[in-house]
C-alpha cells in the first residue's frame, strides 16, 4: 500500500513538474501579442483615430514577422539534415499553429476594420470606393491622376512574367482583368499593377460634401482610372482586385574572409529583395483565373501562406491615415517634460550628474535633457573623448550632429554602430559613412555578436568620468513614442564598467571582468540565475523574497523554468511583459505565485526593469536586454545596478503601476485569452496616464518651490509609498 502510494506521489509529482516547465513557443506567443494591440483596436473606448492606428500597427507588426520569423521557421524545415529532424518537426508544428491563429485573426482584423469605418462615418469622414462617386467626384478623381499620377503606373502583363522576382513586397498591387465586348472568359487578358503611395499617400482627399469629409483609398483611385491608364488598348471594361505578399527577409550573410563586414551587408541588402514570397493575401472575390495567374508568380511551395481577404491590404497605411482636422478623434497631446532640475542654462549638466546620479524617462520626460550631456560634452574643454553605441538611429539625428560637433571639437569620438540592426542596415551604414567623413572613429561592432547595449562614455580631465545607460536606443523620435529610462552616474565602479565594454567591442579577444555590470554574452545569464536562486534561498530562509520585472520578451527556456523553480518555492514573481512571454501561469505546482501583464496603450513599453527582494535590501537593475536566448547568448548587452534610493523609488513606481493597472493591464496566461486586469476594484489606474500626471505635477512643484533635488525627490519617495 505505502508503496503504491509512494509511487502515485511520484507520479503526481512527475506531472506537476511537466505542467510548471511547459514553455510556449515564441512564436506563437507573439501571435498572441499582436492580437492584444488588434483588440486595442476594437475597443469603443479608445479614440477613433487611434483605433485605425492601432489597425496600422497590427498590419505592419504581421508582416514583419512573416518575413522574418516564419521565413526562419520555414528554412528549418526544408533543412535537409536527419540531425534536425526534432527541430523540423517543432518548427512545422509552430507554422501550422500560427497559420491557423492567422486565419482567426484575419477574420478579426475584417470585422474591426469595418466597424471603425462606420464609426468614421458617423463621424462626417467617409471613405468611398469607385462605385460610390457622383459625376462631380468622379471628375476630381480623373483630374487628380491626370495631375498627380500619370506616369507613375505602367501595368505589367502576366503573360510576360514568369515569377515576381523584382516586385517590391512592401507595395500593394492591384490585379486586372481586361475585356472586350462579346470576349469570350478564356481570352480576357491580365495585367497588374503596383500603387505609387509613396507619391501620394495611401488615401486621397475628395472635396468636402454636405458637411462631411471624404477620402478614398489609392485602390479605388486608380480602379477608377483604369481606361486612362490602358488607354489607346481599345478595352471596353476592366475588373481590378488587390493583393500583396511577403517576402523571406532574412538575410544570408556571405561568409567570404575577403569581404569586410560593411560589404557583407551591402551585398545582403541587395539580396534580401530577391526573396521568396511566403504569404500572399489576395481579394477573395478574384476570379479563379486570374488567382491562378497571381499564385503562379509566386513560386510557392505547401508551406507557405495564402489567404482570402477583403478589397484593401497593407493597413499599415492607417499609421499616416488623414485627420481631416479632427484632432479630437485622438488622444489628447502629452507634451514631454523637460526637468527642471537639468534644464537650467547657468548649471552644467555634466557637473549635476557628477554630484548625483540623474535620470530621465522618455517619452514622459523629454529627451532633449540627454540631447544636452552630448552637446555640452562636445564643447566641454575638460571632455577628452566620447563613446557611444548606437543601434537605431532618427532620420535626421541629433545625437550624431552632436558626435560630429565632438570630433570637430578636437574631440576623441568612438561610436560603435551595429549593421545589423534589421530593417535599418542601410540607413546604420550611410550614417557611418557620414561619421567617418566627419573624422569619427566608427566601429561596427563584433562579428557574430550584434551590439544592442545602449551606453555612453565620457572622459573628463579633471574629476570623474560619466556614463548613461539606457534602456532605449538613443534616438530622438523613438524617445517620442517608446517609454524608456536613461539613467546618468559619475559613479567610478559603474563608469570604468562601461568603458570596459567599449574595450571588449574593440578588442573582443582579450581577457575582461565587470563588477558592477551585467554583460552578454559574458556573465549576463549566470548573474541573473544567481539573483534567482538567492530569492529561492532567501525564501526558504524566512527572509523577504520577490521578483519585479518589466521588460519587453521572456522566451529563454533556463530563465523560464528559473521562474517556475522560484515559483514553486514561493517566491512571489510579477512580471509586466509587453511581447512574446513563454510561460504558463495555470500550474497547481506554482500556487498561484507568478502573474504576468501586458499593457498596449498610447505609448510603446520598451523599458527593462529588474527589482529583487534580496532579503530585504532591495536590488535594481535597467538595461537593454530581453530574456531571449539571443540577447543572453548572442549579443553585446548591457544591466547595470541602481544604486540611488530616488532612480530605484521612482523605477518601483514605474513597475508597481504597470502591474496594477486595470484600464489597459491584460493578464498573459500562456493560452492568448488576453482577459482584462481588473485588479482589486478600488477605483480606475491607467498606469501611463497616472505617470504622466505625476512627472508633471513633480517638476511644477520643484520650479514653483525652489525646492533642492533631493528635496523634490524626497516627496516623490513618499508620493510612490502613498500610492
């Protein structure tokens, strides 16, 4: 009997410990995130005008995950190699996983879309297609393209095409059918055509009727247009239906040692149009003719995704979508608060931080208050050299007008540029060139690992040096819309850290050890699981243990069952994950001991926070990195400690208000329901809106007072304790 019993607990147990280390799919728990800014979109709550941006940003976020991340799943399983036989069959059950949640969604995204076009309507903005004009619109659309459009489509006909080896798989095509009268349906001929959008935009504005807005898609424009565009090919009529597709974006970098890096990436640039096309998503009342003329350009094989949809494709084009002047179908503008602490023109910026660690948060905070250290370090007579990493950068930047003024300046400028920053190689490889010209020593970073920490290194002559850790890329548009933290230290221990980070980029070879910062792919990983495992200790010793984290992925299967391991033993764990998060919180064996929540809202949460109880001293951390595999084992990132009692209140404040929001919290579960946070019902926390507000009404009161610093900072201390 003990034995039978003893063996049902071992079972019992088995299963449990199977439960709590089930890990989800990246991949599949990215479906799920995107599907949470589509309900963004849904909501009747959220201005009208924002929910068609949220639509934009649906569209746009799926069709990079197809070219990249379905095109990754695909290789592995055409990859020829009976070794990889588990991975091929993982990776073909992913694919089928996210095709089946892609119809599901595409239903959705149908649906939404429409209802948002009859809240625009009722509104006064009417969007119009071809059928719908009167004489005086139809008129307008004719002379528009006369004046606007002509030249910029040429049809190509399909009977010259054998596969769309040159056509850019970020335009929207439209697929023609031509006929005569009395032409029998096996001699209608076929064309298509790609939309000029960068010439006009997606959606043109029509003269105001009765009071009300109208605009008509690009489509529906050139639809109209038709017999000017084939004209003097004495057609009678013409049938017209959208599709696009998508290309496999990922690049296959020439291992040849006789090219640079620089080269490499070029050539890759060009490689990448070329492309196989993996998804194509066409009009669903296309005739099957001219469907069959479409998919056969494509070159597809059983792996790749085709699906029926409705009139119009690329919605990423709502992102730009006209307001007609109704600013008040959008949110309200938050203007960045520029502290006042770091904004006094008499008071050196470089002499602030070197009295105090300072930090800003952006987009609440304005970036310009970095813009600053760069530019007051490009004239300083006491900054000897400047290094920075740079992985994204603005169209037009600041912050390399800066570098440039530093080098100028008689200045030692180092950057550390990444190439492989995807989707902004090319715009990462015009910059350096640029810097380079301007006398910059410009280094892209180290082959095989991209460079994604967000640091910068200033040497002084006299007194200490400085450093500024980000969370964020330093780029002054993302710093409009992304929430991030740059904290800013003279901090000796912290500051000679990040200065051996640019020595291990330049010389990757040579032996290097960090005290105070975390590092991949050196030390990063083994830090964190010791931080982990010291709660679990902690626990089991009676002493204060938790886990605070806000961060953008948790995919990494050791930190994943790390969590559980914690869990099970429990430790509290409160995650707030805006992306792909692998865990299941259903387990019986983690005792209701981790939550996770998401929150989409006006801004996009970017920021890394790191908060452990560790037995009642509280340890902090920001930084650049993810819990992935990839920024844990393959890329240069940086975690560095807080250590200033304000920075850590106010990031505590930051995590604790995310956690308990119950306006735009939903609860990840690992199964993509995506339920509300409603929280403990004692009155309504959007945690963003909340923020701001706080930011605002601590930066009056320190300029209308007068009060010092750490005064200001003090009450904010007290303020996070209140709430």
């Amino acid at each position: 009997m003990y034995m039978r019993k003893q063996k049902n607990d071992m079972s019992k147990s088995r299963k449990n410990r199977q439960e709590a280390d089930r890990i989800l799919p990246r991949d599949v728990s990215w479906m799920y995130f995107n599907r949470r800014i589509l309900q963004e979109a849904g909501r009747k709550d959220i201005p009208l005008l924002e929910r068609l941006s949220f639509l934009g940003i649906y569209s746009n976020n799926l069709d990079e995950f197809f070219r990249v991340r379905v095109a990754s799943l695909n290789r592995i399983v055409e990859y020829e190699d009976k070794t990889a036989k588990e991975d091929k069959k993982d990776a073909l059950s992913i694919i089928k996983e996210i095709n089946k949640l892609n119809n599901i969604y595409s239903k959705e995204f149908e649906a939404v879309t429409s209802d948002v076009m009859e809240d625009l309507a009722a509104e006064g903005i009417c969007v119009v297609n071809d059928s719908q004009l009167d004489e005086d619109q139809v008129n307008f659309v004719l002379s528009y393209y006369r004046e606007n459009l002509y030249g910029w489509v040429l049809p190509v006909r399909f009977s010259a095409v054998r596969q769309f080896d040159m056509e850019n798989d970020e335009s929207i095509y439209l697929a023609v059918r031509m006929h005569k009268k009395n032409m029998p349906d096996d001699r209608y001929e076929y064309a298509f055509l790609d939309l000029p959008v960068s010439i006009c935009g997606r959606f043109v504005r029509l003269p105001d009727k009765d009071g009300k807005k109208y605009l008509m898609y690009l489509d529906d424009v050139i639809r109209c247009s038709l017999p000017l565009i084939f004209s003097g090919q004495n057609y009678d009529g013409f049938d017209a239906y959208s599709f696009k597709f998508t290309r496999d974006a990922e690049m296959e970098i020439d291992n040849d040692v006789h090219n640079g890096l620089l080269q490499k990436i070029s050539k890759g640039l060009k490689d990448r149009k070329k492309g196989s096309p993996l998804r194509v998503i066409y009009d669903e009342n296309m005739p099957p003719r001219l469907l069959k003329y479409v998919l056969g350009a494509m070159n597809l094989d059983k792996l790749d995704t085709v699906l029926a949809g409705g009139r119009y494709h690329n919605h990423k084009d709502f992102m730009g979508f006209p307001d007609c002047g109704r600013k008040d179908l959008k949110y309200p503008k938050w203007k960045p608060v520029l502290k006042s602490e770091l904004s006094d023109p008499e008071t050196s910026i470089l002499e602030l931080i070197k009295k105090e660690d300072r930090f800003i948060h952006v987009p609440y905070h304005s970036f310009d208050s970095y813009l600053r250290v760069l530019q007051e370090a490009a004239l300083s007579k006491d900054v000897t050299s400047i290094r920075i990493t740079l992985y994204r950068l603005a169209k037009e930047s600041k912050v390399v007008k800066a570098l440039i003024g530093a080098a100028r300046n008689g200045k030692k400028v180092i950057v550390v540029i990444e190439l492989m920053a995807r989707f902004d190689e090319a715009s990462n490889i015009n910059w350096s060139k640029r810097m380079q010209d301007a006398g910059i020593h410009v280094i892209f970073g180290v082959e095989g690992l991209k460079v994604h920490s967000k640091i910068t290194h200033i040497s002084m002559k006299n007194g200490r040096d400085i450093a500024c850790i980000s969370t964020g890329n330093f780029h002054e548009s993302n710093a409009k819309v992304y929430t991030d933290y740059i904290m800013m230290t003279a901090s000796k221990p912290i500051v000679k850290d990040v200065l051996s980070v640019f020595n291990f980029i330049e010389k990757p070879y040579a032996p290097v050890s960090f005290k105070e910062l975390l590092v991949s792919p050196n030390t990063m990983r083994n830090r964190f699981v010791h931080l982990i495992n010291d709660e679990i200790k902690n626990k089991n010793a009676g002493k204060p243990a938790y886990i605070k984290v806000k961060i953008n992925h948790i995919t990494d299967p050791l930190m994943v069952r790390k969590l559980y391991e914690a869990a099970e033993n429990g430790v509290k764990i409160d995650l707030l994950v805006r992306g792909n998060c692998s865990l299941y919180t259903d387990s019986p064996k983690l005792e209701g001991n981790m939550r996770v929540t998401a929150i989409i809202d006006r801004y996009l949460e970017h920021s890394r926070i790191f908060i452990f109880a560790a037995g009642g001293e509280e340890k902090t951390f920001i930084g650049s990195a993810d819990w992935m595999p990839r920024n844990l084992d393959n890329r240069v990132e940086v975690i560095a400690p807080v250590y200033d009692p304000k920075i850590k209140a106010d990031l505590k404040r930051v995590v604790e208000l995310g956690l308990n929001d119950n306006v735009q919290g939903r609860v990840v579960d690992g199964y993509g329901r995506n339920e509300f946070f409603r929280g403990d019902g004692n009155g309504r926390l959007r945690s963003q809106e909340f923020l701001y507000d706080c930011y605002l009404k601590e930066n009056e009161m320190f300029s209308s007072n007068g009060i010092s610093s750490a005064e200001a900072e003090e009450n904010k201390a007290g303020h996070v304790e209140n709430n």
